[in-house]
C-alpha cells in the first residue's frame, strides 16, 4: 500500500494521495518516518492528505453476528459514502476489498475513474464449493452445507455471490495480488469484455531486494544451514499448523538427524487466537515434539532474518492461500519450499524456474513428511542449486517489479480521468 | 379504444423495472451531484493547503532531488510514444480507500 502511494507520487508529481482511513490518531510526519524506516519506502508528506472517516464500526465483523459478509459489504456502502461527504476523489482506488464501496462511487460519480486492488475475493468459488466437501480438508467451512442450517448457509452464499459479481462489473481496472485471485476474480465478476484481459495480476510488494542483501546464499552458508524448518504465518486456525505438526512428528520419527521445527508468527490479543497456540502447543506436547518444536510469538524482523538464514525448509499449511508471502520471503532467503498444493504457492510461487523444481507441492501429512525427508536427502549440490533457483525465481516479487505493474495499471486510470476532464 | 389503452398500457408493464432501475441510477446521480457541489469548497481548501504545504518545501528544495536508483526505474516504466517526455502533470486527487491501517 506504502509503495503503491510511493510509485503513484513519484510518477505523477502534482498529483495529490487522500487517504480515507478510520485511524484517528494517524499523524502524517509520524507515519512518513515510520515507513520509511520501517520499510524503507519514501512518501512525498505535502502531497498526502488523510480524510479521517467516523463510521468504521460498520466494516467491522463484530458489528454482524450474522450476515456478516452481506452487512460488512453493506457497511463499506455507509463508510463510502461518508467518504464522499468529505472530499470527492477524481480516481477511486480500494486496496481493502470493499467492492461495493467502488460501486457506489461509479453510481455517484460516473466519470470518476475507478479501480479495486483484489487481495482474497470476499467470497470463492471454493468456499461456496468447500460446504459439500466430505474430506474436511477444505478450510473453515469444510461439509457445512448439510442440513437446513447448512443449506440456508449455501444459499445465502450464493446470493451474496451474485450482489459481488455485480458490483465487482461496475469496476474500470481490476488488480489481483495472485493468479489465484484472479482466477476466482474472473469467474465471480464474469466481465462482459474479454475475460483473458480482464483483471491483472499484480503481485503485492515483497522484501526481495532486501532479503538477497541480507541473507547470503552461498556455498559456505550452505554449510551452516541446519536440518530445520520454517513456517512464517500468523496464528489462526485456517493457517493449518496442526497438519504441519503432525507432518513434522511423523518426518521426526523417521529421522535420525535430530530436525527442528519453527513456528513464527502473530497472535492476534483478544481474540480466539490466544487459544488457539495454547492448543498448537499441546498438540505438540502429545505428538511427542515439543522439545523439537519452537513456538515464536510476535517476533521481531532481526529474530525472523536470524531463523531465514539458518533453516532449511520453508513451509506452509494453508489450504487455498491467497498468494502467501512468507513462501516467497523463505524463497528469497534460499530455503526451499514444501508447500500446500494449492492457491498461491502453487499457481505463482513454487513454479520450475528454467525448467527445474525449486520445491515441493503437498497435500497429506505424509506427502509433507516425504517431501521433508526428500530435501534432507538431497545431494548437497543439488539442493544448493536448489536454494540459487529458488532466490532467483523471486525477483518477479520484488518492489521494483510492484511499482511498475502498478503505475501501468495507474496510467489506465489517470488517462480516463484526463479524458473526462477534456471533454466537455 | 379503451382496449387499445388497455393493451399499450399491459406494454408498458414489462418496461417497467428498466424505467425503475432508470430513475433509481438517476438519483444516484443526482445524490452524487449534489455530493461534489456541497464539497467544492472543501476540495478546494484541501488542494490549496496541499499547494502551500508543496510551495513551502520546492522553496526549500527541488523535489526530486531524492532519486535514487528505484525512483528512476519507475519513471522509466512510463509509456511516452515516440520519443516525447512522459506526461506527468497530471494534478488530480487519488482517494485510496484504506479505512484501516495495520503499521508493525
């Protein structure tokens, strides 16, 4: 988002970046100097201006016990509009995946260009197709179709589905952060014009640069790498670490080298997450691989870079990630990937690199275990190569290649927004 | 006669939605019109701060004198045709609809 500002400023000087944010206590020196420290980005401070909304309550999920999909969707309708009370933009850009809210601007104003940037879409196909699902290994939703609760539930999905399409079609320029997005993003919007170029994918800003500045990849630091793996993922029950633990206890019992397992990721405070890592922990205690097994909360970048540089796995569990940008971190640090056969990781991420594999797709606890035990026996050489595909298959993610896709997309706007303004 | 009204008027009954669709897309509109014009003056106000706030520090310094190296391969992503300097003095306003923001 940070770099999408940055690269719009940058090419088109004069142009002003309002930001409409619920965050009241956002200060623009303050937040200027915090990304650019914190992520190295530089923001031109006298052109941005934030328009500070007061109706947030009504995108949030605790506001809708039920209904929340359709209330939420509704309530970036309120937000929006709000919004345009306070200053009418002269191109409209969502970043957060309210789709109605884009909607609603080229009702009010037709001639305001507009466009979305699609992280997840709201609704998938999987999920509407995960309710009937019988093996449980489809996410959250996983067999919730059965009875007539479960059929209420799939009909309002569907329903809801349809209102998303439409209001998705209302859209000028469409941006998907993955091939998977994309792929759902064109079957839920079904774009009159042509499919094949509706939607782009433009792959969100990872530390690519910075990481092959950090972490070297070279054959002494082969030499230091241990038999461990990583996996970099908040902790939230659709991130499936169960099924890496029990992957990992079955790898453990099978090896005689003594391999570890790092978990790292956030933990959201109050919320159900908090339990959710006690129960990983336990898990682990009964699976019998606690003392392999590190639990990291919250850590910071300095601990993170510490365990890219020393492990040799990177590792995901999640069924249909979006993109999943902790595989392309580990990727850029030299760690090779065993990841989930679908979404993200398998459509953009761990794809050969000038025709040779640079990890392995899963799906099982025991394809995970087997694919760990592949890596561990590979040939020293043939998994140092490994790591130098995998880091150079990255660059595709880099800021750099972010900017530029972006400011394509953005010229597409501004063209329109000029061409209205000409005509009479 | 009267069945001939009767008749152009059953007609008109399957028009019906498109004309309410019509006006509802038609005071959507009017909304939105209204909308720019109660806002015009603190659009305005915004613009003319904002080109103080970019007078004030070109007065200090050139702008782009921060170009390093990621900044000019942006620029050079522009597509000016044959050869012209890229058009950059486009100076509307990009609302980013972002109502949260997560900062590590």
């Amino acid at each position: 988002m940070w770099a999408a500002i940055a690269a719009t400023q940058r090419r088109w000087p004069s142009a002003i970046c309002a930001v409409y944010t619920g965050d009241h206590d956002i200060d623009r020196s303050v937040l200027v100097s915090t990304v650019k420290n914190r992520f190295d980005i530089t923001l031109q401070e006298h052109s941005l201006v934030f328009i500070y909304l007061s109706r947030r309550r009504y995108v949030l999920p605790s506001t809708y016990p039920s209904f929340t999909l359709l209330g939420q969707s509704l309530g970036s309708v309120v937000l929006a509009y709000e919004a345009f009370q306070l200053l009418v933009p002269d191109i409209f850009i969502d970043t957060m995946g309210y789709a109605f809210a884009v909607a609603l601007c080229k009702y009010l104003f037709p001639k305001v260009p507009t466009a979305a940037y699609v992280h997840y879409p709201t609704i998938s196909t999987d999920m509407l197709e995960s309710l009937d699902d019988k093996t449980g290994a489809k996410g959250m939703h996983s067999g919730a179709g059965t009875g007539l609760k479960g059929k209420g539930k799939k009909n309002y999905w569907r329903i809801f589905a349809w209102l998303y399409g439409w209001t998705g079609r209302q859209i000028d320029v469409v941006m998907c952060n993955s091939t998977w997005t994309q792929g759902h993003i064109r079957q839920l919007w079904k774009p009159r014009r042509d499919p094949s170029s509706f939607a782009a994918v433009v792959y969100p800003p990872c530390p690519v640069e910075e990481l092959q500045a950090k972490i070297s990849v070279t054959p002494e630091s082969e030499r230091a790498r241990e038999d461990s793996i990583l996996y970099i993922a908040q902790f939230r029950p659709e991130k499936n670490h169960s099924l890496i633990l029990q992957a990992f206890a079955k790898y453990y019992r099978s090896s005689n080298k003594k391999p570890k397992l790092v978990l790292i990721g956030s933990v959201r405070t109050n919320t159900p997450d908090e339990k959710h890592i006690y129960n990983l922990r336990l898990e682990a205690r009964e699976l019998k691989i606690n003392e392999a097994t590190t639990f990291i909360c919250d850590a910071p970048f300095s601990v993170i870079l510490q365990h890219l540089q020393k492990s040799s796995i990177i590792t995901n569990g999640m069924y249909s990630e979006h993109f999943g940008i902790g595989n392309v971190e580990g990727l850029a640090a030299g760690l090779i990937p065993v990841v989930h056969n679908s979404g993200g990781p398998k459509l953009d991420i761990v794809i050969p690199y000038e025709g040779e594999i640079i990890g392995y797709l899963t799906e099982s606890d025991q394809e995970y275990a087997d694919a760990f035990a592949k890596v561990a026996s590979l040939d020293a050489q043939q998994r140092y190569a490994m790591r130098v595909r995998g880091r150079a298959s990255t660059q595709r993610f880099s800021e750099a290649v972010f900017a530029k896709k972006w400011i394509e997309q953005m010229e597409t706007l501004v063209e329109m927004a000029e061409s209205t303004t000409v005509s009479p | 006669m009267a069945a001939s009204s009767f008749v152009a008027l059953l007609a008109i009954i399957p028009l019906l939605p498109f004309l309410g669709l019509w006006l509802v897309k038609l005071s959507m509109r009017v909304v939105g019109w209204s909308l720019e014009s109660e806002g015009r003056d603190r659009r305005a106000a915004i613009i003319a701060k904002i080109v103080k706030d970019r007078n004030a520090v070109s007065a200090g310094h050139h702008l782009s004198v921060e170009a390093d190296e990621g900044w000019e391969k942006i620029e050079r992503t522009g597509t000016a045709e044959n050869g012209q300097p890229l058009r950059n003095t486009w100076d509307g306003i990009v609302g980013f609809f972002h109502p949260f923001w997560y900062l590590p």
